[in-house]
C-alpha cells in the first residue's frame, strides 16, 4: 500500500512539473508572434507596413504602429 501511495506521489509530481513547462513554453510562443507593425499615417506609400518605428521614407512622418 505504501509503494502505490509513493508512485502516485512520484506521478503526479512529475506531471505537474511538465504541466508547468508546457504552459510556460506557450506564453513565450505567444510573445514572439505579437509583433507590431508601423506604418505611415498618411499613407503615401498604400498599405505597406514596417517591422520597426521610424519615419516615413516618402513624406518624413513618424510611423505609427498598426491595429490588427
């Protein structure tokens, strides 16, 4: 009795322990897909967007990040 109370201690510990990587391994997945894009206010250049805040090579204006 006292080796099934043990392994199932040992079990779930262990499950919990993975449990928690895998959830902490998705939040960092998430974060790393949330990428912002800038773009001119004005639109001088139609729908093309930016990976980094800048100004506007068309017109100078600053870029503004993108609402998805």
């Amino acid at each position: 009795m006292k080796k099934i109370v043990l392994m199932s201690a040992i079990l779930l510990g262990t499950m919990s322990a993975f449990a928690q990587h895998e959830q902490h391994a998705t939040a960092k997945k998430e974060e790393a897909t949330k990428k912002e894009e800038y773009q001119c206010p004005m639109k001088c250049e139609g729908k093309k967007t930016y990976d980094k805040k800048g100004k506007c090579p068309s017109c100078g204006m600053d870029l503004k990040a993108v609402k998805k």
